[in-house]
C-alpha cells in the first residue's frame, strides 16, 4: 500500500536522523579539527568551481560575439582568457578530488577503526553471532547480517556517498544561486495572448527549467524507488554467497572426507542463484531508470536553443548571448537536476545508511541487555545461585551452587548437548544468557573443543594471543616438546594456514603447548584430549596436573572418556530433570 505524504516526509526524517548520527561522531572525534578543516577546504573548492562556471558563462558571450562579428582581435584576446580560465580550473578541480579522496580515506578509517573497537570488546563479536539467529527467527531488524561486510564495505560506501553527495548537493545549491539571476535577466519575458488579453512572463528560461526539472524529479523517484530495497538485498545475497565459500575452504578437509562436494555445489549454486536473480531485477530497474535519465539529458542540450531560437532569429539577441544562455540555461537545469541525476546514488546511499544503521542498533541491543552475572576474581571457582539459558530462553541449569578449591580436579560430565560447553562459556564470562554471581581465579585459562590458531608463523600460532617475543626459542620449543610435539620445533618461523596443515590431535597438542607455555594456575579442558590416544592423554594430563597444582591451582575437564576420569578427584554431573520442571538439568557434585 503505498505511503501517504505524511508517512513519506516521517520516513525522509528518520533516514536523515539516521544518517546524521552515523556522520556525527567522526565529525566530533579526536580528529575533528583535522576533519572540519578538510570539509572547509572541499566546500570551498567547491565554491570556486562555481566561480569559475561563472567566469566561463560571461566567456561564452564574449568569445561567440567575436566569432559572429568576426572580430579578431577580441577572438585572440578571449582565447588568451580561456587558457588563465582552463589553468585555474584544473588546479581547483584536481585539489578538490585529492581533498575529497582524503577526506573519505580518513574517515573511512577512523569508522573502521571504531566499530572493530566495538566489535572485538567485550566479546561482542561472538555475543552477536549468538544473537543472530534468534533475532532473524524473530524477525527482530537489529539481526546483524555479516558484520564482516558491514565494516568493510558498507563503511566505505557511506563516506564516499555521504561526501559526494552533500557535496554535489552543494554544488548544485550554489550554482543555481550563481546562475538562476544570470538565466532571469538573459532570458528575457514571454509574451502571449489569450482569450484577447495580453501576457508576459518574466525569466521564462528559469520557469522553463523548474517545471523540466520538477516534472523530470518526480518521474525518477518513481520510476527508480525499486533500487532502494533492490541495493539493501544485493548486497545481503552477495555476504551470504561469499560467506559459505569461506566455510568450504574453512572445513575443506571435513568436507572432503565426507564426499560432499556435490551438497556443498547445490547450496553454492543456490545462493548464487538468489545473486543473479536479484541483480537481473535491479539491472532492470536501473534499465528503466537510465531510458528516462538518458531521454531527460539529451533533450536538455537542445531544449534552451528551442526556446530561446525565436529571439536569435528575429535579431533581438546574437550567437554569444544565445550560447549564455544555453550555458546558463544548462547551469540551472544541471542544478535542478541533481536528484535525477543522482537518483542510483541515492538508492545505494539509503540501503547502506540502513544496513548501517541495523549494525549499529545490533551494538546498541547488547549495550541495553542487563547483565545479570556477577563476574569476581578470588583464589577458588565458586557460583551462586546460577541460572543458564540458551539464546532462545530454555533454562539449561537453575540456581546452581557450586566449589572448586585449589588443588582440585574436577570432571564435569553429562548427556551429550546437556550443555557442559555452555557452563564452560559461562565460567569464560561471555555467555550471555546467565545470571547469579561466579567467583574465579584470574589466572586461567580455556582450551575449547576447537582451538583457533592465526595463519601465519607458528610462534605467533604458539604464544596467542599474546606478541611472540615475550617468549624464548628454548621455551616455544620446550612447550611443544612437553605437549608432544618436537617435531615442530624447528619451524617456529614457518608461516601457514595451521588449523588446516594439522592433524585433529595435533591441533589439540599444539593448544596444550599454549597452556604449558604460559603456566596458568586454573585450566579449564572441554574435551582437550579427545583426538589423542591413550599414552598420549595420560602423559598431556599428567603435565597439567603437575602445572596445576605446582602454582596451587586446579584443572575442571569435560571429557568422556573413562581414561579421563582417572585424573580428577571430583565430579560434577548433569543429570536430566522431568518434564515440567524450572530448568532442564540438575547438577550434582560427587567424589570419585
């Protein structure tokens, strides 16, 4: 249904709120006055650009009248002009693109710099994957699609377009200010009779050019509104497309091992499918777009010739003022056709302002969700009174109570998906979904079930997330030697994609190096040894165990291996609740 005039001019105000409050905090930074000092710069560029459109619109006049009376020496003299003219309009053209150009690069830089500030805090980046599906199911519009695409590209697109456009805006502003009185007083006044009066309208060209223009604005929107939504959903299409390509080459191996390369075709092609056809639909809206904008511009070279024709011919003007007028006429019209002309801009502007504007309401959800877990530092793990749900509100565990003093050494088990990973997130302090209060060392550390080595040297894979070279040679190659891995001692410098170039097992040894490299007094293992075999994991937990309890601290394990429990002196069960009840497990503290 389409929207009122009221709906529309509410709509114009909450994007153009939108789009200050993306723009404003850049201009209001700690670069602010290197910022507003480089907007100064351009507008006033911009300014003398104008200028200079003047300049050369007397030019006109001045040059064709000498051709038309064959005056040479004023010919000579206006061309000795033009090359002063051209000259200064040179200088001011290419400092007006390298000011621009740097103006967009910084800000694109520092609007990089700030939302993977606020992106990698207080994992944010792992709390809105969390969210994402919950919100999409939902239906919620802070679902933050492909967060990747957000900062990279839909960051540059809006500086580039907010700068080009408000400039061009400008531009276009001033420039019918600086010509629109030149037009009024060239064009002279139209005379007609009707119904046996007579009638003059002054400034004909510039009531010419507002109704081309005004006629010509209210076709492109409607002929071009479809690229708006057509812009948001290509660039979606794209992300998705290019986003289970990277999950090939992430999980190649697994992929294929289980053959699933012609599944993984079939879910490449459909993805791509939805690219092609939703660019087909947004070529063809822009097909339609150009038939008129290209019709509109071509008919606007000849239009003031049309009008102004009658008075070349009956002598009342000559060629030079006629060329003014076509000049000045052409001025007002590219003025007034600014929205036209910028139209696809426009389009593609509006959909990043709005997938911007979803990213930044996506930060602002986490900002205003209350964080009902109390996180402490003390010498034992200790909760009260916790309570931990998943994302989408089933309550795994209710006001769980438990102790691990140090020189502890605790195995948490349960059903498979019973949720003891997520208890692990939750002693982490980055599961969102909790609430009660933990009390745990600060020394600590995790080793998840899937360890993220950086590609690169496999020192900086070793001593992640800290820099290399607070460790030693001797000692990255004593920590692999402990965790089993001497082999790879002496390719500290090597660079590459570890994650893929290891075994299972040994991505589990090389995390374990990590742990014995930096010697925490608390480690928390989520099924740390299950790729390893039997003499493996009982020399890797032996190791820990002597780490653990030399610096007097403890070791809390899921695994399920009996092997396992073998090293731990207490357990911690989750056992299944009946139907009905307030959360879906129960846990149970036991002695071994």
């Amino acid at each position: 249904m389409p929207m009122t005039l009221p709906e529309k001019l509410k709509a114009f105000k909450t994007f153009a709120t939108q789009a200050w409050a993306l723009t404003k905090p850049y201009f209001q930074s700690d670069e602010k006055w290197k910022a507003r000092s480089l907007l100064i710069a351009i507008i006033a560029l911009n300014l003398g650009l104008v200028y200079m459109a003047v300049l050369f619109n007397d030019w006109n006049k001045l040059f064709y009248d000498s051709l038309q009376e064959k005056n040479a020496t004023v010919f000579w003299a206006q061309l000795g002009r033009f090359t002063y003219l051209a000259f200064a309009f040179i200088i001011i053209a290419v400092y007006k693109f390298y000011l621009t150009q740097l103006l967009e690069m910084r800000w694109r830089a520092w609007m990089t710099g700030h939302y993977l500030q606020r992106w990698l805090s207080n994992h944010a980046f792992y709390k809105l994957e969390l969210n994402r599906f919950t919100l999409q199911a939902n239906g919620d519009a802070r679902n933050p699609d492909n967060p990747d695409q957000r900062i990279q590209e839909d960051i540059n697109q809006f500086t580039t377009y907010t700068v080009s456009l408000t400039m061009g805006l400008l531009n276009a502003v001033v420039t019918l200010a600086s010509f629109v009185g030149i037009l009024w007083g060239l064009s002279g006044g139209f005379a007609f009779s009707f119904n046996g009066s007579d009638y003059n309208i002054p400034g004909f060209m510039v009531w010419m050019a507002v109704l081309y223009c005004a006629a010509g604005s209210v076709l492109t929107h409607y002929i071009g509104r479809p690229q708006i939504k057509l812009n948001f959903q290509q660039q979606r299409v794209e992300a998705d497309f290019r986003h289970h390509m990277v999950r090939v080459r992430e999980y190649s191996e697994s992929i294929a091992l289980d053959k699933g390369e012609a599944v993984e075709r079939v879910q490449l092609d459909l993805r791509f499918s939805r690219v092609l056809g939703n660019y087909l639909a947004l070529i063809k809206a822009q097909k339609n777009l150009i038939w008129f904008t290209s019709f509109f511009g071509q008919a606007a070279v000849v239009f003031p010739f049309v009008v102004a024709a009658p008075r070349f011919f009956s002598g009342v003007i000559q060629l030079g003022e006629l060329m003014q007028i076509s000049s000045a006429f052409g001025q007002v019209q590219g003025s007034l056709s600014w929205f036209v002309d910028s139209y696809s801009s426009l389009a593609s502007w509006r959909a990043t302002t709005d997938r911007l504007t979803s990213f930044e309401e996506s930060f602002k959800a986490l900002a205003h969700d209350p964080v009902a877990l109390t996180a402490t530092d003390s010498v034992a793990l200790e909760t009260n009174n916790l309570t931990v749900a998943l994302p989408t509100g089933t309550v795994l565990l209710a006001g769980a109570a438990l102790r691990a003093e140090p020189g502890d050494s605790v195995l948490l088990q349960g059903p498979s998906g019973s949720g003891k990973s997520t208890l692990f997130r939750t002693f982490a302090g980055i599961w969102p979904f909790a609430s009660g209060a933990i009390a745990r060392p600060a020394d600590a550390m995790f080793i998840p079930q899937r360890p993220y080595f950086p590609n690169g040297p496999l020192r900086d894979a070793l001593a992640y997330p800290e820099a290399p070279a607070t460790y030693t040679d001797a000692q990255l190659r004593q920590a692999l030697t402990e965790a089993l891995l001497p082999q790879l001692g002496e390719q500290l410098d090597q660079a590459d994609a570890w994650s893929q170039k290891l075994s299972g097992g040994e991505q589990q040894r090389l995390a374990i190096a990590r742990v014995l490299l930096k010697k925490p007094k608390w480690v928390f293992a989520d099924e740390a040894t299950s790729a390893l075999d039997e003499a493996s994991e009982t020399s890797i937990y032996k190791r820990l165990l002597t780490l653990v309890h030399s610096a007097q601290g403890a070791i809390i394990s899921i695994a399920h291996r009996p092997t396992v429990a073998a090293f731990h002196t207490q357990r911690w069960e989750l056992e299944k609740l009946p139907e009905g009840a307030p959360a879906l497990y129960k846990l149970e503290e036991k002695r071994s």
